[in-house]
C-alpha cells in the first residue's frame, strides 16, 4: 500500500500493545500512518509491583475503600507508564477504557463503546488478540479479542445514539501465537491456525525495548523486557528467517492482482546459508 493508512491496536491490559506490536506500530509511524491504542482494563491486578506482588506477601490486604483508592493509584500509574510507551514509539492518540481486569467479559456496554469508537477513528486495520487463544473461554486476552470482533460488527451498521457512520474494517491481524510457546496444556492442541504474517522489526528493536522498559509497574522493564524480546521476538524472528519480528495471524485471505512476493523473500532465496544465518544473528546491543 502506498496511501496512509488508519491502524488501532487493542489491548487487554497495558503492556499487551507493546509486547504483541510494538515493532509493527513503530513501522506504520515511522511509514507516516495513523496509529492508535486501545487498552481495555486498567491493569492494575495484573503483575502490578505493589497489587499483585506486595500484596501476595502480606498476612492481609487492606479494607475495601482503601484497596480500591490504590488501585486507582496503582492503575493511573500503568496509564502513565502507556502514555510514556507510546511517546517513544511515536503514538500520540491512546483510549484508557478502564474495566475492571479481574474478570474481563464480553459485555453489551463495552462492546457498544468500542464500535463507537471505531466508527469515529474509522482504522483500516486492527490488531488485536486471537479470541481463540489459550482456552478461548477464562483467557483474558482471549476475551479482549471477542470483544473486538463484536464491536467490529456493530461498527458495520448504526447504533441509535452515534451520528457517525457505519465504518468497515478492512484487516484484522491477531497477535500471533507463542513465539517462544510450547505446547503445555490440552488447549494448546487445538485449531489449525498458524502465524501467516512476521514483521521484520529489527531495525526498531531496541525502540521497542525502550519501550517496554517504561513499564516498570508491569516488571517488564529491565531484564525482563531483554529476556522477552530475545526468547518471543526472537523465535518470531527465526520463523520469520530475521533477527527479530512480531507474528501475526490474519483473518482475511488477501486478494491480489499478482502472485504476491516479498522483498524479504528474495532476499532470503537469493542469500546463501551463511549469510542468513550471520543476518539473523543480529542481538540487541548491552548497555
């Protein structure tokens, strides 16, 4: 494609935009394309420093009122830290949604709420979760997905109440299945779904590391965001014959006036065994 293009990239929880698409957000900016953020929950029970780590040492967590006024603490802190995030990737546009992480659902309000606001952004493309991942059911990020293709068809038609109208979106890419995954439970033996699309994102990997580092409440920032890059972007990058990419799995076929063929692929068939290799050894430099 050589007109811009409107992409929005939803998440369940804070982190998830920029572990699942971080690379590929940073492209489409860097290309001149719109791009957005959604995140769902407010994150704050999920790996929070103080919620789900202090807390699970203590002999009891506070009374009500107080738990919920630090959760709303904890939880405009991770905003804080997405809004940081999105700085260094370029992202300027992000909608905090702020359901409750403790049991995400597939609610009419919030699905209503998304496809408003996908009629007033009116992306050309999505990335979200695969509503099929882990269980399907109990997964949060499974969930998040459901929501999103709910909210995608209602966007298809009005809703009394949104004078804006009817958009159609015109790719959804899922966040691609286990990059460094193996199969550990009975849900990891269904479906023939696989990762059709990887972009290369090893030029902007370290941007994408910079930002991960920014969520520090998530425990993503240091070490961890290395370990992650190298372990999930990086087997995203073996599969993908680079040093680093992020997976995706499309939900449309695409149709084409030619048989399509990459860059990347011809570069890869016209290279020798060697200079592959040497050209997926690439690793983020240590400070």
């Amino acid at each position: 494609m050589t007109e811009s293009l409107r992409l929005l990239s939803i998440g369940a929880h804070p982190a998830d935009i920029f572990d699942q698409s971080g690379g590929t957000m940073a492209h489409h900016v860097s290309r001149g394309d719109d791009v957005r953020c959604v995140v769902l929950t407010h994150g704050a029970r999920v790996h929070d420093a103080v919620i789900s780590d202090e807390m699970f040492h203590q002999e009891e967590v506070p009374d009500g009122d107080e738990l919920l006024k630090l959760m709303q603490e904890r939880s405009d802190v991770k905003a804080a830290e997405v809004r940081a995030a999105c700085a260094i990737l370029g992202v300027e546009e992000i909608y905090f949604f702020g359901a409750d992480d403790s049991v995400l659902l597939v609610k009419d309000e919030t699905v209503r709420r998304l496809a408003r606001l996908l009629r007033e952004v009116r992306p050309d493309i999505v990335l979200t979760h695969f509503p099929k991942e882990g269980d399907g059911l109990t997964n949060a990020h499974a969930t998040a997905g459901q929501i999103v293709m709910h909210a995608i068809g209602l966007a298809n038609s009005v809703d009394p109440g949104d004078r804006n109208p009817p958009h159609r979106v015109a790719q959804v890419f899922y966040f691609g299945g286990g990059g460094a995954g193996i199969p550990r439970q009975v849900w990891d033996s269904e479906g023939g779904y696989y990762n059709d699309v990887f972009i290369d994102i090893t030029d902007v990997v370290e941007k994408k590391l910079a930002a991960l580092d920014c969520l520090v409440s998530q425990g993503y920032g240091g070490a961890y965001a290395r370990k992650r890059i190298e372990t999930s972007d990086g087997a995203f990058g073996s599969a993908g014959r680079c040093a680093y990419a992020e997976g995706f799995i499309s939900l449309h076929a695409e149709t084409h006036s030619f048989l399509p063929l990459t860059e990347h692929a011809l570069r890869v068939a016209r290279s020798s065994d060697h200079e592959n290799i040497s050209r997926s050894s690439y690793r983020i430099p240590v400070d």
